[in-house]
C-alpha cells in the first residue's frame, strides 16, 4: 500500500516545486545586479517578464525555447498585459506613463513592431493594463484613477492607411482612487479602485457605472463572471 501523507488542518500552505527554473534563469540571463525584475505576465504561449532597464522579455512556455527581447528607451516597464485572444499581441506600460504595443509577427516570421504608443497617461503610473477579450483594445487605469481605453488596428492595417491611421483614445471612467485593477469580458469592464469596484458597459459607447460594490485595500482584487443572467443583480 502506497502511503500518501495527510497535510494537518492546522497547516495554511503547502510549498512545492515541479521542476527547475535553471533553464528559465540561463534564458534571462539573469546575471547582472544592475537589472531587476519589476512585473511578469502569462499568455497561452508566452511568459512575459519587464526590468528596470526598459526591457521586456518574452519566453515561449513550451520548452523555454524561444526568446524575444523588446527594448523600451521610455524608462523601466511598469505594468505587463498579453492578449488573451492573439498570442501576436503584447502591450505595456513604462515609467514614463506611456503604453507601448507590440505585434510580434510571429505568423510571418518577421520582426516584432511597435504599432502603437499612447500618451494618454503620460507623467502619471500606469497601475493596470488589460486586454478585450475579442478585439484589439487595451484599456488602462491610472495612480490618479483614470481608466482609458485604446482600440488598435493591425500593422498590416496601420500600413495600408499610412499616415492617416487613427488611434481613438476614449476615457472611459475617472474613479475616486487608485486603479488596482482591471478585468474585462463580455462588453463589461471591472474597474476596482481602493474603495470601490465598479462594472462599466463598453460596447454602448455609454460607459455608464451600472454596480458598485465597497472594497477597502490594494489586495482584495475580485474577479468578473458574466453569467446567462445579468450580473450582481
């Protein structure tokens, strides 16, 4: 009979390693004392890691193989958001306050470009960055509580249009505090400040506040379902 030990009620937490993290170190590299880690993020493909020195890592999850490097000179990225729906796509927030967007090109095997950088937030910290969950939209939250939203074309769209392509940038809420957070999906967007989460209606180009809901704390995060029914009702 295989013994399999019983973990005590009185015990909270349980450490455990599945496998060595040497490969990933050996990737990064991950020698130097003058860069430092500042925020990490995860797609279906890519694990994503910023530094102090502007740098954003991108690692392909199967094998650690793959290794993209995307140098930022707008300062130390800050905040990391991959699109759920199109592994090509990455966006992040510098220290600058400035949102950059990436398509890696992955598809052609060509080179990863910016197609977008954003100034909306410049001078302030950008504190969130999310993704629609079916286009190409990044919306972002601020120190100062604003929350904007970025729709994007492709570079092959941003090509065809040449010099009159046009980036909307539309605000769509300012909350009484810092944005902690942010979550999106089905046309709603979770918005969680210090002391309040509220749910806004993108897609009607209404952005009105439907619920709010009293929080206190940079740590209580919460997580949006939409349901076959309306939420929170």
């Amino acid at each position: 009979m295989t013994f399999v030990p019983v973990i005590p009620e009185a015990y909270s937490h349980v450490l455990a390693e599945f496998e060595s993290l040497d490969p990933l170190l050996t990737a990064l590299r991950l020698d130097s004392s003058r860069l430092k880690c500042t925020s990490i993020a995860v797609s279906r493909k890519w694990l994503a890691l910023g530094s102090t020195g502007g740098g954003l890592n991108l690692i392909q999850k199967d094998g650690w193989k793959q290794r993209l490097f995307l140098s930022h000179r707008e300062g130390a990225i800050t905040q990391i958001a991959c699109c759920s729906h199109d592994d090509d796509y990455v966006a992040v927030a510098t220290s600058q306050g400035l949102v950059v967007v990436w398509e890696l090109n992955q598809e052609r095997r060509g080179k990863p470009e910016r197609i977008h950088v954003s100034s909306e937030h410049k001078g302030r910290k950008v504190t969130a960055l999310c993704w629609d969950t079916a286009v190409l939209r990044v919306f972002v939250g601020d120190h100062a509580g604003k929350v904007s939203a970025i729709k994007l074309s492709t570079l092959k769209q941003v090509k065809a249009a040449a010099a009159f392509v046009m980036f909307p940038v539309q605000t769509i809420i300012t909350v009484d505090s810092c944005v902690v957070q942010l979550d999106y999906l089905d046309g709603r967007l979770l918005v969680s400040s210090l002391t309040r989460s509220f749910l806004c209606d993108t897609e009607r180009y209404t952005n009105r506040l439907q619920h709010q809901l009293s929080r206190i704390s940079e740590f209580s995060g919460q997580v949006l379902l939409i349901m076959e029914s309306e939420p929170f009702q």
